[in-house]
C-alpha cells in the first residue's frame, strides 16, 4: 500500500437517477470497511450520483465538525462505516418519499410550472433540500435561509482533534451541462463554472465560461450575490436534469456576451461524462474507483422503424461512444491505480447471484432511472449487489490502496436479501418477477399480480356514474351534457400542446396567458388542471405508493412471497 503522502484517491459516482444513487450506497459500505472512505480526497458526481455524493458529503461534514470529546478517539474506519449504515437507511427512507409526484403535489407551485415563472427543476431542488439534505445539516444553513444550503456553506472545517491520522477532507464536485456551450458545467463547494477536461476538443470553437470562485474579491455585487444565492439542492437538480424531463436550471446575468447578460441554462451533466471521471482527471487523481450504475447499450435483436424509438436508440448508442472514450483514459492509469464497479458487470455476476443470475443483472440494468418510490426489495438487491461486486473488484485486481489484512465485514442491513430471497428457488423466483416489474416507469403496482389496486380503482367508476346520474336529476340532461363537452373542450383547448406553442410564439397571446395565470396565483386560484395534476399525485402518494412499497417490504413482515424470515 502507497504511503500517506504520495497519492490522490478520486471517487467517481455515475449517473442513473436512484438506481444508481442505491447502487452507489453498497460501493460506500465496502469502501468504509476497507478504510478507504477516509482517504478520498475528491469525490465527482452525475446526475443520481450527485445525490448520493452531496448526501455522503454532508454526513461527512457533520462528522468532521462535531464537538470532540475530551479523551475520544478522533473518528477512524468504525465513524464511517457508521455513518454508511446511517445512510443505507435513512437515504431510502427519503426515496421512498418519491420525489416525483411531489414535484406535482402543489396546486399553487403547479400553476407558477405551467405559468413558465417557476420549473420543476427548480421544485426537485426544494424537495432534495426539505427530504434529503436539510435534516442532516439544518445548523449549517443557520443565519441564511433555514430551507435552503447555499452551496458558499459547504467546505467541510473540520476540528483538528476530528482528524485522524490519514483522514483526509473531501472536495465535492457536482457536475452538470452547460446547454449555451455544451461543455461542462461543475458546482463546488468553492466555485461555480465551466471545467476544461481532457475529454475537450483542443481547437473548440466555443469558448468557455469562466469559473467562478464565490469568495473571490474581484466579483461584482450582483456577481457575488447569484453565486451566494445557489443552492446545494439546485447544483444536484441540475447535474440531475434529464432533458425532456425536467426543464433546464437557469441562472441568470452571471455573464455577459456582446454586452448582453447571458442566461446559463443547465442539464444532466451525463450529457458530458455519465461516470463523472472527467472531473477526477482534471483533478489529477493519482488513483481512481468509479462506481458506474448507468443505462448500457443492450441488443436489440429486430431495432424499432418508428420514428422516436429510433432516436431513443441512437441517443443510446451515441451516449456508450462517450462512455467508452472516458473508459478508455481511465484504462491509461495502469494496473493498480483504478478500480471500477459497473452495474452491468458480466464478469463476477456467477459468483454474486449464483443461481439465475444472468436474468437478476439483466434485470437490475433495466430497473426505472425516475426519481420515484423504491422498495426495501429494490433498493436492498442494488446496495447488495454494489457491495458485492465492489468486493470482488478491489480484492481481485490488485487495486494498490487496498489494506493488506483486510478487516472483518459487516453485517449490513442490505445483506438480508441473500438471506430471504437468494438462497431458495421461490424467493430468487419471486425476487426476479419483482426487479422485472421494477423496469417499467408506470402502474407498477398494477403489474405485481394482485387483487388490492383494482379492488380500489373499482369504486371510481360507481362513483362518478351516481354523480353524473345526480347531476343529471337536477338539471336537464340537455344542460348537464352541455356543461360535460364545454368543460372537455375547454380543457383540450388549454393543455393542446399545438395551441400552446402557437400562444408562446405570438407575443400577445403569450402576455395574456401569462397575466392571466399570474393573476390566479396571486389570488392562490390556479387553473383547473393545476389541481387535476395535485389530485392524481395526492391519490398515488396515499393509495397506490404505499401498496407498492407494502408488495417489495422486506423487513415488517413476510409478506407476498410466503418466506420465513430468517433468524439472526
């Protein structure tokens, strides 16, 4: 093993919404029983990454600062593995909160997304801070806002008596896509702006932004006051804003370009580099390990003709040409000086998933990469299956950071999978149908293959016939069927997406709507389909998340598959 002093330790956390974030989760707790999470020095994040990234770095952070003890240890390899077991629950339990239908839980904050004043990147940021990071490190937004963490809060000051021998203080990179450029776009806990890599062109064309440091001297007021003014849960949507999804970030007259002020607007950061390893070469990491949980390139026996498919498809092909122009600079840095756990990994999957366990990889590359609920059985077998396949990599490539004696293994929560579900053709049957139906992006719980979701959809129709009946009672039908198609075409004539367009591209038509919705949000009355949208996220939060998270529990109970649970 390298000394103390002559190594850089770079940790790469790809992109791949919650999938990867879970993945990443298994890694972390290998990493920590290896004692290398205390030596990393720079850790670079995409998209699902970044939100594993800036979570794991905030617990760090408390930890670092936190009052010594007089007399105590300062925090060695136990604090970490600690605060990876931490992390393994409470992170799922904010996942499971779904961050998707929350985005559309407000009627109110609906309307300023369709009002084109407020995005819903702009709403994710808000939910990662209130979900995920504010109750870590609610002391360190104190004196500023007490819901936001700007990111000027967050270079880790550590104690002197908290620093261990070979503990070393981890710099954040959140890397995003700079749309005005192309290039990439990094948020630190220091500076805000384009990075030049080696992955860059040498004659592009484009210039780059410069790169701010928020404490530097030389900025304007206004200057300084954006850059104070963004916040970590803002850098994290950003570098997780997946174009067609979520609307870019923007941030506005931070440059300026032939005397105008520019407005930034900012991506998935995977448009760039997916594993987040451009930023690490930039950093002149001596020694890499990238954990990498993205989407791969699958066959595809008979391509699809139709137009979007084959866009989908080429998009896919051309994101893996990226991948494997970032693989193969990381391939330059020799035997012993990279490590990396790639979710596709064909390699180790019979020694991991011994049985049936080309169709559990298969399946775990193509659960969901949405931001919504993710069961215990999910996110259990992803954190499993990153720890497992993380172990094998460091102890079989002669990674050379790697502890001579390695340290006994923890008994980790994630590990009762293997118990339940691995070790006994039922539960791998049953743990298989569940990662099957875990790839589709909708009506999950109506795919499990039970009564309950149907047995509650079926008051709906009863309902609304005996409403329409009632309604019909006391008015004519002429004028309930009347009222009925008027409010059909007035709601088809708002939400068309051709006449919406045609109000946006005519600048009256568009100062209309806009003082029309900003008139009914003032007066906290937004339009009808506002509410629509709040309603059918309230009645999947209430009814149909819980029935699904109930259907993948692992731990409250037996549940669906019949198994006992194990005694320890």
């Amino acid at each position: 093993m390298e000394s103390p002093n002559d190594f850089k330790l770079g940790l790469a956390l790809s992109g791949g919404g919650f999938r990867s974030a879970l993945f990443h989760i298994g890694g972390l707790a290998r990493l920590a029983e290896q004692d290398l999470l205390r030596k990393i020095d720079v850790i670079s994040s995409v998209s699902g990454g970044s939100i594993i990234a800036a979570y794991y770095y905030l617990k760090v952070k408390a930890l670092l600062e936190q009052a010594s003890v007089e007399g105590q240890e300062p925090p060695g390899r136990e604090a970490y593995i600690r605060i990876v077991s931490e992390i393994e629950t409470d992170f799922l339990a904010a996942v499971q909160k779904n961050m998707l239908m929350r985005t559309f839980l407000d009627p109110v904050k609906n309307a300023r997304m369709l009002a084109a004043e407020y995005s819903n990147t702009e709403r994710l940021a808000e939910l990662l801070e209130r979900y995920f990071y504010l109750p870590i490190s609610q002391p360190y937004g104190a004196g500023t806002h007490q819901d936001r963490i700007p990111l000027k809060n967050l270079p880790i000051r550590p104690l002197a008596a908290n620093l261990a021998e070979g503990t070393r203080i981890p710099f954040l990179i959140i890397n995003a896509t700079a749309l005005n450029t192309g290039h990439l776009w990094q948020f630190t806990s220091v500076s805000a702006g384009e990075k030049r890599t080696e992955l860059e062109s040498g004659n592009d064309p484009i210039e780059f932004l410069k790169k701010f440091r928020i404490d530097d001297d030389r900025l304007t007021i206004e200057q300084r006051k954006i850059l104070y003014n963004i916040t970590l849960g803002q850098a994290v949507a950003a570098s997780s804003c997946v174009p067609g999804i979520f609307e870019p970030l923007q941030i506005r007259n931070l440059y300026e370009a032939d005397g105008k002020r520019l407005t930034i607007r900012l991506v998935d950061g995977g448009l760039v580099d997916n594993q987040g390893l451009a930023s690490l070469f930039a950093e002149n990491c001596t020694h890499i390990i990238c954990s990498d949980a993205s989407d791969i390139l699958k066959f595809e026996k008979h391509p699809s003709t139709q137009f979007l498919n084959v866009a989908l498809r080429a998009n896919d092909i051309l994101m893996d040409r990226i991948r494997s122009k970032t693989l193969n600079e990381l391939y330059k840095y020799g035997h012993g000086r990279f490590a990396m756990f790639d979710l596709g990994q064909w390699e180790t999957r019979n020694e991991i998933f011994p049985a049936d366990s080309p169709k559990i990889v298969r399946a775990l590359t193509r659960i969901r990469t949405a931001m919504d609920s993710f069961t215990d059985r999910e996110a259990d077998t992803l954190m499993y299956y990153g720890y497992q396949l993380s172990r094998r990599v460091l102890e079989s490539n002669g990674f050379e950071l790697v502890p001579d004696s390695l340290p006994a293994t923890r008994n980790w929560r994630f590990m009762e999978i293997r118990d339940r579900f691995l070790t006994n053709d039922e539960g791998r049957k049953d743990l298989l149908f569940h990662l099957e139906v875990g790839s589709h992006q909708m009506f999950k719980v109506f795919l499990l293959k039970k009564a309950m979701p149907y047995l509650i959809l079926l008051p709906f129709p009863a309902i609304f016939t005996l409403l329409a009946l009632f309604l019909i009672s006391k008015t004519s039908p002429m004028i309930f069927w009347g009222l009925l198609i008027a409010s059909v075409l007035v709601l088809i004539y708002t939400q068309n997406a051709r006449i919406l367009k045609l109000m946006d591209n005519v600048a009256v038509l568009r100062g209309i709507k806009q003082r029309i919705l900003k008139t009914l949000i003032s007066l906290r009355l937004p339009e009808p389909f506002s509410y629509i949208i709040a309603v059918a996220s309230w009645i999947q939060l209430t009814v149909f998340d819980p029935l699904f998270l109930r259907y993948g529990r692992i731990r409250e109970t037996s549940g669906e598959s019949g198994l006992r649970r194990p005694k320890h």
